[in-house]
C-alpha cells in the first residue's frame, strides 16, 4: 500500500500564476506522467493530488471556459435521466468540459431549473404538484395563478400519452446518413445524434 502524500512543507492555498506557469511548462516538456513524482520535479512546493486536479480542471489547453450553452444544458439532463450522477460518462459527452464543472453545473443551475418546471430532478418524472411561487408582495407561501392554472393544465395532460425521449447516443456523421431517410417523427436532439 502506497503511503500517503506527506502535507509538511507543501503549499496548501490558492495556485499562484507562477505555480501554473510551472505546471503547465512542465507537462508541455515532459507530459503527465507520474503525477506524485512531477511537483518535486517541477519544482513546485504542492502534492501531487493537487497538481492533478490542477491540470485537469482548469489548465489543460483543450478545457471549456464560460457559460454551458443551451444544448449542452439540455445534453447533460437527459444524459443524467440516462446515466444518473456518472459525472464523468457524461462529461465524456461534452468535449471540454470537466466532470467536476459538469457536476458542479447540475447541482447549481440544472437541478433548481427541473424543480422550477415540476420535474424531479433525481428520476426525472412529473412531479405531483405544480412548483409553488412565492409572492413578492408577502411572505407567505401562495399559489400564484399561473402556477394553479400550470396545475390543472398537467391534470389535464397527464392522460395524454407523450412520446419517449430520444436517449440514442450513437454519434451520426454526415456521410453515414446520405442516402438514408430521417425519421420525420422523432427530432434530433443536436446534430450529433439521432
């Protein structure tokens, strides 16, 4: 059994410009490598772990910065209704993206979005009942109207039989669909796959 990082003499804090430069000029030089042997090499005073985690989360050339776009929002929920909280499988389907960012996005933004809309967010089923609003006006919890009207409208919905979602993930290039016909009734969810 390996022994764990000795945290004496390492530096603990926020990464310095100059710590990153180091990193980053190292691995252009040598690679990745044995990440517990790199820092001493690279002459940074940081365990391996946290060169690591450092490189793969935000200085690697090829990483995503900025928002998520729409399609890549709506890729990781029905991925997620899919997979589950396999971060890292679904991350794997959006180049550039960590499955730390991928996480982190989920649990701060689309998590809240599917409650909003009255979907559960952990099996991604209708929920029972609408999402409630709170006034602005007072601070006690009531139904807005549209929210009651939401409510009876997906009373009425709830017999109406909705097609399954479309969760092939095969990537479709596009000499692979000439001289086949699309299918008109399901839509592609990106241009990717069908």
């Amino acid at each position: 059994m390996r022994n764990p990082c000795d945290k004496r003499g390492t530096n603990r804090g926020a990464w310095s410009k100059e710590e990153d430069r180091k990193l980053i000029d190292y691995i252009r030089l040598h690679g990745e490598g044995c990440w517990r042997s790199l820092p001493k090499a690279a002459g940074l005073l940081r365990c391996g772990e946290s060169c690591r985690l450092r490189w793969i989360n935000y200085l690697r050339p090829d990483v995503k910065r900025g928002n998520f776009k729409e399609d890549e929002a709506d890729l990781i929920i029905k991925l997620h209704a899919l997979l589950g909280n396999r971060w890292s499988l679904i991350a794997g389907r959006l180049p550039g993206r960590t499955d730390n960012e991928v996480k982190n996005y989920w649990n701060s933004h689309l998590r809240k979005k599917l409650k909003s809309m009255g979907v559960d967010p952990d099996n991604h089923r209708l929920t029972q009942k609408a999402p409630l609003r709170r006034s602005r006006s007072s601070h006690s919890a009531s139904l807005s109207t549209d929210a009651v009207t939401s409510h009876e409208n997906m009373k009425k919905c709830s017999s109406t039989v909705l097609p399954d979602l479309n969760l092939d993930l095969t990537i479709c290039t596009p000499s692979s669909l000439e001289g086949q016909r699309l299918d008109r009734t399901a839509t592609p969810t990106l241009l990717l796959f069908h």
